[in-house]
C-alpha cells in the first residue's frame, strides 16, 4: 500500500456530476491521496441529485454508505467550531472593510 502525502477535500460540486464522481472515488481508492468529505457534504450533493434528478433518497443513502466504506478515514468531523469561527472572522473583516470605506469615501 502506498502512504499519501497529500489530502484532497471533496465538496458537493464534484460528488454530484456522476462522471466526476466515478472518477474521483476510484482515485481514492487508489491510495494515491487521502480523499476526504464530511456528512454536511453528502447532505448537499445527496439533496441537491434528489431534487433535480428525481434519484430516490434510499439509493442515494446506499451511494453514499459504499462511498464512507471503500477509503478508509474518509469521513472528517468536530469541524463545526471551526466553520462558526471561520463565519465570525469574515463578518468581522466585512464590517471593517465597510467602516474603512464609508471613512474614506467623500
């Protein structure tokens, strides 16, 4: 087995195009990276293929169990505090940058 020295995160937007999909999770499986993705993830890519292909729930909750159960540490968790931290910084700069630009604005 080859060890990775990189980690990829896998967001919705690659888990719902099928194709895409495929690919990338026969990447993983090649123990060529460590391939990552978290629960909220499967739920936006899980929905969004729901609602705009018709794809049932129930084949859909198979897809993503064999996807946590072929690459082995797939799934990342307690990242939530992180998240909040990362949503209170930005809401910080955002209203610095408005107070900046309203003080030098004529």
């Amino acid at each position: 087995m080859i060890v990775p020295n990189f980690t990829a995160l896998y967001d919705a937007c690659v888990l719902y195009p099928y194709s895409l999909s495929d690919l990338l999770m026969r990447l993983a499986e090649s123990d060529l990276f460590r391939a990552r993705w978290t629960d909220d993830i499967h739920d936006e890519w899980t929905q969004s293929v729901h609602q705009d292909l018709g794809i049932s729930m129930e084949k859909l909750e198979r897809r993503r169990a064999a996807m946590d159960e072929s690459v082995l540490d797939c799934k990342i968790s307690g990242y939530q505090a992180l998240i909040e931290g990362l949503h209170s910084q930005i809401r910080t700069i955002v209203t610095f940058s408005r107070r900046r630009s309203a003080a030098t604005c004529p």
